[in-house]
C-alpha cells in the first residue's frame, strides 16, 4: 500500500506539531527547515484552550503543566493597577498554561523521530504534477511528495506562491517580550495581568521553573530602531508611573533578554488550501497577540470600559 509522504515548510511551533500529529497518524513525511538549528525564541507563550486541547491528543498536555504553569485567571488593569475585569480562566474542560516558547518546542520536537527534520533548507518553489508536488530549496535539492504543508510563519513563501498575496500589515504597534526569575510582591499566583494605558499596555504571568515573562506594547512607527538609551532604559522611561509590579520587573530584566517584534497581520482568506497544497499557523493567518476584533467583542460582552488612567 502507498503511505502518503507529506512534506513541511517550516520547523516552527506549528510544524513541529504537524510532524507529530502526522508521526501518531503514521504518515510517512519531512520537515525542511531554513535554520540550522530547531529553536524558538526566549520568550513565553499562553498556550489556551483550544492549544492545550491538542496537547491533549498529542499526549503531551501533562508534560507540558509539568514545564509550564497553571494560569487561573486573566485580569485587565489599568495602567496604575484599578482592575476592570477579571475572568476566572480555570473553569473550561482543559486548562490554560503559561510556558516557555524552547520548552513548548523542545517538548513537540523530541517526540518526533530526528531524521524527520532536515534542517539547513530553505523552500523556494513548488511544481505540481498531476497528484504529486515537487518542492524546490535554494540549496538545489528537490524533492516529490503527496502533499505539502506550508508551515513557514508570517512571510511564508507557500503562501506567496499558493495565493499570490501581498506581505502582512504592519498594524502599527511593536512589543517588548522580557524574561527574568524575579516575581513581584504584588503578583497574583496563576494570573496572567494585563495592564492598559493610551496607546500603551503591559502584561506579565508565570512560566513553568520560576520563569517570570512579561510583554509591553506601544504604538510606533515599522522598523523603529531601539532608543539610542537602549531598550531596557526606554521601558523604565515608558513604564516609570505604571503599577510598580511593572518598573521592577523590568529593572529585574538583563538588557539582553529584551525582545522587540513589529507586529503584523492579515485578514482571513478561505479557502487557504489548493489540492494537495495547503498553509497552517501562522502562513494560514497570522493575528496580532491582541486581536482586536476579539477584544472588541470582549468589551462588549463584558461593558469594558476603555482603559482610562487611575
Ligand atoms: C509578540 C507575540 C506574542 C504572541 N503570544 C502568543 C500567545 O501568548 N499565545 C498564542 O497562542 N500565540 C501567540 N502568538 C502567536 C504565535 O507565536 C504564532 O502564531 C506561532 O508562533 C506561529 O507558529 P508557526 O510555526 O506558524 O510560525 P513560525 O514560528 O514563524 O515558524 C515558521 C518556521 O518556518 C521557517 N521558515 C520560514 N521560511 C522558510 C523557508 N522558505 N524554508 C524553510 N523554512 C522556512 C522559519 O525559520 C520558522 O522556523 C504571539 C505572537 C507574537 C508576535
């Protein structure tokens, strides 16, 4: 009998799951990654319902709360710490969990046989021919498969090439992403805080392992180099009168375990699958960590009101 043999672009958060799922399927397949390492950025994640339902399937939800951290509840602050609303997060059927990013990765890829991943390759173009689909890497390799899975994130050249779009929209805001052992007094054990200013905010919650992340956005202009201060000194500026939860954690922060990231987005496109071609994560539709239709419906839901300063 043929087994179907799949082949990934991308060795990211969601091919890594892919390869997984498609590995317990017992699907014959690849994942070409450009970098020469598998990695992921220092940074956190709140992996929520509907991800840690997949967990679930994949059998690694407990290992994941092992290296991770329960979150309980979401609360919205203002920029001075007068909460708004706080939504108990420990009542659906799987929980919320807060984790590193590596550990999120290193947890999805080890479970994969080693081989499976190709790395080092960078996707360049695609053929058809009748059922079957031939990728093309800078490199010179070629290779034919069934199926091909374009899991190559924001820029994806899948994508380009499936539907021929434009880049994504900078949507005018950039974040600052912070790890650090320090914990604040004031911190609510299984909170993920947010706290929101004009054209500002700030968020923080536990990682598994004492890891503290905290995240920071504020509107700006796209490529914004860092302040000639440094980032670390531009956040104490920014964030000097917020909560004090928020100046100390980022005078706990090392200046090199600052993270800055323009964000981008696109609006949906259905259908984002061509026969045997389709997209996934991010290459599929990308959404900005605050998507704003969501928080949208949120406020109305909730009677939010806009963040004001107290
Ligand atoms: C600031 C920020 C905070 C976020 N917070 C959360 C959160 O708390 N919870 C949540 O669920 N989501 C969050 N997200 C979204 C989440 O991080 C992404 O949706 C997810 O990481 C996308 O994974 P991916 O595998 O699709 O893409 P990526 O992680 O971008 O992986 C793509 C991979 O493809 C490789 N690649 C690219 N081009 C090629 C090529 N031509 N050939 C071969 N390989 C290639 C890249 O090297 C990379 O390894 C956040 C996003 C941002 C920006």
């Amino acid at each position: 009998m043929h087994t179907a043999k799949i082949i990934i672009v991308g060795g990211g958060i969601g091919g890594a799951a892919t390869a997984l799922a498609l590995d317990r399927a017992g699907f014959d397949f690849t994942v070409y990654e450009r970098s020469q390492q598998l990695r992921e950025v220092g940074a956190g994640i709140a992996l929520w319902a509907n991800a840690t339902h997949i967990l679930k399937n994949l059998g690694l939800l407990e290992d994941a709360i092992q290296v991770g951290c329960l979150t309980t509840n979401y609360q919205f602050n203002s920029q001075r710490g007068k909460e708004l609303v706080n939504i108990a997060v420990d009542g659906f059927e799987l929980p919320v969990v807060g984790i590193h990013r590596a550990e999120l990765h290193q947890l999805l890829g080890c479970n994969v046989p080693r081989e499976k991943f190709i790395l080092g390759e960078t996707f360049e173009r695609f053929e058809r021919n009748r059922n079957r689909v031939c990728a093309y890497f800078t490199s010179g390799l070629s290779i034919e498969g069934d199926a091909l899975i374009g899991a190559d994130g924001l820029r994806s050249r899948v994508r380009a090439l499936l539907l021929g779009d434009q880049p994504p929209t900078y949507r005018n805001f950039k974040t600052w992403r912070g790890l650090t052992d320090y914990i604040p007094s004031e911190y609510r054990p299984g909170y993920i805080q947010e706290f929101l200013g004009r054209g500002k905010g700030f968020g923080l919650m536990m990682l598994g392992k004492g890891k503290m992340y905290w995240y920071a956005a504020a509107t700006a202009p796209e490529a914004q180099p860092d302040a000639a201060i440094g980032r670390k000194k531009e956040l104490e500026m920014i964030y000097q009168d917020w909560f004090p939860s928020i100046p100390e954690l980022i005078a706990a922060t090392e200046e090199a375990n600052i993270l800055t990231t323009d964000l981008y987005d696109r609006p949906p496109t259905k259908p984002w699958s061509q026969q045997n071609i389709t997209l996934l994560g991010d290459a599929a539709h990308p959404m900005l960590p605050t998507d704003k239709e969501l928080v949208l419906r949120w406020r109305m839901r909730m009677s939010l009101p806009n963040a004001c300063k107290h």
